[in-house]
C-alpha cells in the first residue's frame, strides 16, 4: 500500500514539475509567434536570388558549392 502511495507522489511532483515549465514557458513568450516558423520554409532561402530550372548540370553543380 505504501508504494502505491510513494507512487502517486512521485507522479504528482511530476506533473507539477511540467506544468510549471510549460507556465514558464508562457510566461517568457515562447509561444508568441506560432505563425512564423510554419511559413518561413515556404520563403525563398536567400531573397533576390533565384534558382533557374533547366540551366543545365554544371549551373547545378556551382549552385549547390554555394
């Protein structure tokens, strides 16, 4: 019975443990933008350079050494 008892706490001072970090969290602004990241892999890499298709293999090569 004792260790269904030590079990419990021990779960508790868990759960508190990551609601705290997750208050925390909140509190610095970690989850301000939310938007942001999940457009910016839609953005060019670096703007006002553009990759031409089809400028054959060797302007492939030289644009992947970049």
């Amino acid at each position: 019975m004792s260790v269904i008892l030590i079990l419990i706490l021990a779960s508790l001072a868990v759960a508190l443990a990551f609601l705290g970090g997750f208050i925390w969290a909140v509190k610095s602004g970690q989850f301000e933008d939310t938007c942001t990241p999940a457009m910016r892999i839609l953005s060019e890499d670096e703007p006002g350079r553009q990759n031409v298709a089809g400028s054959g293999k060797q302007e492939g090569v030289k644009a992947l050494k970049r």
